[in-house]
C-alpha cells in the first residue's frame, strides 16, 4: 500500500565536554589518557565515548586528504 513510515526523530546533540571526566570515563582511564598527555577529548572522542558507554554500536568515517 501507500503507507509512509515514519523515520524516529533525530536526538538533541549532546553539550560537548571539554574533559576527558566530563565524558564519564572511570578515572583510571582519565589518569591514563593524563599521563599520555592527552588534556582535552577530540571530537571524534566526544561524539563516540558516550554512545560506547551506553553499550550502543558506533561508526565512524573521516576522509583524509592531502594536497
């Protein structure tokens, strides 16, 4: 028939952290990425970590390209 399904809304972006303990990760991995010398998550992270701790699957892409 002609039923249109209805896609589910999109989810409200997140407010972005700016920490590595904003993301909720346990603090033996703040301590960890702190000894790396890594102080603030990237974007990549601060979309993927907490959608990886909420158990839910994630890809991402990202085409790099150098001139």
């Amino acid at each position: 028939g002609g039923e249109v399904q209805q896609s589910e809304p999109e989810p409200e972006p997140a407010a972005e952290a700016s920490t590595f303990v904003e993301l909720g990760i346990c603090p033996e991995l703040v301590e960890a990425c702190d000894a790396m010398g890594w102080k603030q998550p990237t974007k990549i992270q601060v979309g993927a970590i907490p959608h990886a701790l909420k158990g839910t699957g994630i890809i991402f892409s990202h085409l790099y390209v150098r001139f």
